[in-house]
C-alpha cells in the first residue's frame, strides 16, 4: 500500500510569491492535515481537512489556506511568501470519522520549502 | 499548545533498553497516547499507540499507567539507529495533532 506522497520534496521561492503545495493520502483515507516544521518553532498545525471540509485550523495567518479535493488529496496554498515561511511542510493523513478512532496518522516526508 | 510532556534529551547505550516517559495528566477519557518520532528532518514516523492497556509490536511497547496520566515507550534493544526526536501526543481520531519539542534520544556505541 502506497504511503503518504508530497510533491514536491524541494522547492525554492522568492519573496512575495506565491506556493502550491501537494499531499497525496493514503488510499481509503479521508483526513488530511498539515504541519510547519522549523528550528525555532517545532512541528505546528496548520489545518485539518476531512471529506473536503475544513475542520480545524492552526493559528496562522490567512497567506495560509489549503483545500481537499473528492478524492482525498489536498493541497496547501501559501500566498505573499515570507523569509520566515521557509520550513518542513508536512502533511499526515488517516482514515479520520468514525472509522478512524483508535487508527494512526502517517506522515508524508514533506517539502522543504527555501524563501530567498 | 501540547497536551503532554517530555524532557528534552535522553541517552541511551546501544544494545539497552530506552524507556522514554511522557506525562499527559489531562488527557481525556477518548484520547488514546501516540508515539511518533522523526528522524534528521524526515516525516514523522509512526510507532504505537495505546488507549488503557500496555501495547507492544516490533518496534516497541508502550505502559500506560492504570490512571491513563503517564505512559513510557520502550525500545528494547536500542540501536543507533534509534536516535531520533520522540513525539508523544494524545488524540482521538482526528489529525489536529500537538506536539511538544519532544524527547531527543541519543543512542551511543
């Protein structure tokens, strides 16, 4: 069974522009979420998606927005990049509703996103 | 904010037992203890998860105590390749997932 898959893995950017980034779940999984890892910072949640929907979001600013599509996979938009934007953006998805008590997440191995 | 504690570093002999402890004094009745770790910037890595009794698979075990305020992971035989950051978080069953700084383990030769 295939794993969580980000896309890209690395990714430079200057100042001011915008980034898409992509996460693939794993099959069968309906939840996806999305974290910021940095040196000063740790891992921070971002926001959580399940069946398309919105469930819960970090205390980010709105330059940070995401969506998930029908088939589970979801993309994260950060818009007017910041220097301090740069970081590990992970995503982790599991079955989520119901279905989901007692069941992992999985980490994909994130991008690595370089704002210059 | 993270709902548990850890220290922050730990080391360990190579070929012993690491037993990392993770307190989490408010976790609900419906929030099972997960353990992740990461390894030099890699995604997290799942490794166990409990809800009330002790779990074990081939990557370790996991001791909740009976008061579900504590648990301990358990690598039995650390390698180097343990060393890593340890995530002990509690959740339900959705990804809003906190995380503390986590436990760095250092295995040495």
């Amino acid at each position: 069974k295939a794993g969580v898959t980000q896309t890209p893995r690395y990714l430079i950017k200057t100042r001011g522009q915008q980034v898409t980034l992509s996460c693939s779940p794993i099959s069968g999984h309906r939840s996806v979420s999305w974290y910021q890892q940095t040196p000063g910072q740790g891992l921070q949640f971002l926001f959580e998606y399940f069946s398309e929907t919105q469930r819960n979001k970090g205390n980010f600013p709105g330059r940070f927005s995401g969506r998930q599509f029908s088939n589970s996979r979801s993309e994260m938009n950060v818009s007017t990049l910041e220097l301090g934007d740069s970081a590990l953006y992970l995503c982790a998805s599991s079955l989520g509703g119901s279905r989901g008590m007692g069941r992992p997440a999985f980490f994909g191995q994130g991008t690595r996103l370089t704002v210059v | 904010d993270a709902k548990t504690t850890q220290p922050t570093s730990m080391d360990c002999a190579e070929g012993r037992a690491a037993n990392l402890p993770c307190n989490h004094s408010t976790i609900s009745g419906n929030e099972y203890v997960y353990w992740y770790r990461q390894i030099h910037s890699q995604g997290p890595q799942y490794i166990i998860h409990g809800l009330k009794n002790n779990e074990t698979n081939e990557m370790a075990s996991l001791i909740i105590t009976e008061d579900r305020k504590s648990s301990t992971l358990i690598l039995p035989h650390a390698t180097l390749r343990d060393t890593a950051v340890y995530y002990c978080i509690v959740r339900v069953n959705n990804n809003d997932m906190r995380f503390g700084a986590g436990t760095r383990l250092t295995v040495k030769p």
